[in-house]
C-alpha cells in the first residue's frame, strides 16, 4: 500500500540555520537545512587493560538534560560537499580526543523517519590513538567517557537510574551485531 501523500508537493514551513520544517499532505517533518547530515563513530579502543568504547554525555536542550551518545558531529556545516569520513575523524578527535588510524563506513541510517529526515553515516574507528582530552569546542562541556565493554549494559542502566537521557544509537552496543 502506498501513502497517498507521497507524491504531494513538499512545502516549506520554516527554514533556520540549521533545520528546516516541512510538510506534505498530513506530514509534518523536519530536515537538516543545506545538505547538512550526520556522521556517528563507534569507536573502541583495544589496548592492553581491554576494549573499551568511547561514548560522551552533553546537555541536549530539546531533552532538557544530558544524554549519553556515541561520538557524533555535523557533515557540511561549515563546508558544502565535505566528506563525510573527514567530518568522522575530526568529529571523534575533537569530542573524545581519539583520533583514528582508519574509518571502515558501516552504512546510513535513518534516525527518527516518522519526524525527521536526517540520517546519519555510521562510522567504525579503528587503530585509536589519544591526542588530548576531548569535550569539544568552546560552549559544547562533552564529557568522555570510556567504558569496558562487556560491561555496556551495566553502564547503560546506571545512567538511566541517574536520568540521563540515552541516545537510541546506543542499541548497537547492547545486541545489533555491530561489535565483534
């Protein structure tokens, strides 16, 4: 069965900086303004006390608190046509203060396709090496932190009893098959 508005002309509602709204027939929905999209990282770190993920936690205003997230930044906000494995890199750099030897693409997801547009690139890192302590720039305040494993789920449930919102790219870690 197909939708009876898909082939309704899209209209623009609203345009800011960085989304825009939208609607088409009974649809309303949000896009990232410019062709703006989303690199996501699943960064491990393998090192010698074991394998530790890279997740960060920063304030989220549209969720009114912090939120655990895995590593994750804007493609083409500042530069139209930027590649998107560019924006990985210096995205994971700047937030975690990991930079990675290679990016290996996973694929693009759709983040909330019932609302929002906006997809994102999935990333995996590999060969991390540490140049510094992360958090972002300026106003950001991303807090790092690196996490055992195998002990994921444990961390997970700690943060929500604290009433940290969680990222939904976080399933990934706790059962997809993404992490060997």
């Amino acid at each position: 069965m197909t939708d009876p508005d898909r082939d309704l002309p899209e209209q623009i509602m609203w345009a800011g900086r960085f989304i825009t709204a939208k609607t088409r027939g009974k649809w309303e929905y949000v896009s990232r303004a410019r062709g703006i999209h989303a690199a996501v990282i699943l960064a491990i770190d393998e090192a010698a006390d074991g394998r530790h993920v890279l997740l960060v936690d920063q304030y989220r205003v549209p969720l009114g608190r912090r939120c655990i997230e895995l590593p994750a930044g804007l493609v083409g906000d500042e530069q139209a046509g930027e590649e998107a494995s560019l924006a990985a890199a210096r995205e994971l750099e700047e937030e975690t203060g990991y930079r990675p030897e290679r990016l290996e693409r996973l694929g693009d997801f759709s983040a909330s396709p019932g609302m929002v547009s906006e997809g994102f690139t999935l990333f995996r890192a590999h060969g991390l090496t540490r140049t510094g302590a992360g958090g972002g720039v300026a106003e950001e305040d991303i807090l790092v932190h690196r996490v055992p494993l195998d002990r994921i789920a444990d961390h997970v449930a700690d943060w929500r009893a604290q009433g940290y919102a969680m990222d939904v790219k976080l399933l990934l870690l706790l059962g997809a098959g993404m992490v060997d």
